[in-house]
C-alpha cells in the first residue's frame, strides 16, 4: 500500500473506533498529527534502513514485524500514561497496526500467506518482493493496479471526511488550534 492508502485507512480505522466508543470526534491536532505519523512508521524505519543503508533485509521487516508493533506499542503507551497523553498514544498504535494491516490486506484477499511472513519477521524471513531496493526505482515503477486505485479512491473518500472534520492536524496553522481534552 502506498503512503496515501496507509494514511486513509487509519484515519478511517481510528474515527470508526472512536465513534464507536462514542468519543468525541474530530482528533485534537496532535491526536491526528500522532495517528499520522503511526500510519507511515513501519514504512519510516523500515524502507531507509533496507534501501538506503542495508542494514535490513527488506523494506518490509523490522517495523513491519508485529513482534515489534507490539514492544513498540508496549513502551509507546506506557511513555504515554506517565506524561498523560494516553489518546495521541493509542492514536499512534492505531496507526501504527493499520499499516500491518494495510500491507497484510492484498495477500489476505489472494490467500497468498507466502506474502504475510513479514509479520513475524525474524522468526520468518521476509517474503522476495519485486521492488525492494530503492526509493527511485520504487516511484519509477509504479503502475496503478487495481489494489493501487483502490487505495486512491479510499484515499480522495478519506480526505472529504478529513476536510469535513476541519482539517485535524492543521490547527497550528489556524489562529487557535484544537487543543486535546481529558477525553480527546
């Protein structure tokens, strides 16, 4: 999935969460700005230390890894509950598994598991991807699939309810920002 898509989804993921539990809704600006970050980490860590330093074997391993969600989750929250910002941390979580799940979902519909061992990355190796070497080569080859456009279309949906929100992640921009309450 591509940046676009990964942030899509876990804005789409994260409102459905909290509207569900009835929490108020739009994020404050640092809850999005938190939820945003979340859904681009694994992709952040992973893609520069595969391609541009070699360090790791895949641009889909170490970040990817839901072992390392979790320990990161794990330490993400618990720096939360001791400086009380336990809702732009749980923001972040949830980007951070929706982006797992954004790159899990394509081999999930094709019953393709060969493709999911990233996930349990090192224990498994990471699955041979075609373009897993650099960032040009990446972006030069890209071709919109079906999955891509759908990805784009979730991406322009998403995007109308972010505007209709008012633009979570942008107060810094405006006069008086939207500052997070005790229930944000």
């Amino acid at each position: 999935m591509w940046p676009w898509g990964h942030a899509a989804l876990g804005y789409l993921v994260y409102a459905i969460l909290r509207r569900g539990r009835g929490r108020p809704w739009p994020p404050s600006d640092v809850t999005a700005i938190a939820l945003g970050i979340g859904t681009q980490f694994p992709d952040l860590v992973d893609k520069p230390l595969a391609w541009s330093l070699h360090l790791l074997p895949s641009g889909r391993s170490l970040a990817h890894s839901l072992i390392t969600t979790t320990l990161v989750a794990v330490v993400v929250l618990a720096l939360a509950r001791r400086y009380d910002q336990r809702v732009p941390a749980w923001a972040f979580v949830v980007g951070y598994y929706s982006h797992l799940l954004g790159d899990a979902l394509l081999p999930l519909l094709q019953f393709d598991t060969a493709f999911l061992t990233f996930l349990l990355w090192p224990l498994r190796p990471p699955p041979p991807y075609q373009m897993d070497s650099n960032f040009i080569e990446h972006f030069v080859n890209f071709s919109p699939s079906g999955f891509t456009l759908v990805g784009m279309a979730l991406a322009l949906s998403t995007i109308a309810l972010w505007v209709t929100d008012g633009l979570p992640g942008l107060g810094w921009l405006a006069k008086e920002p939207r500052r997070p309450t005790s229930d944000d």
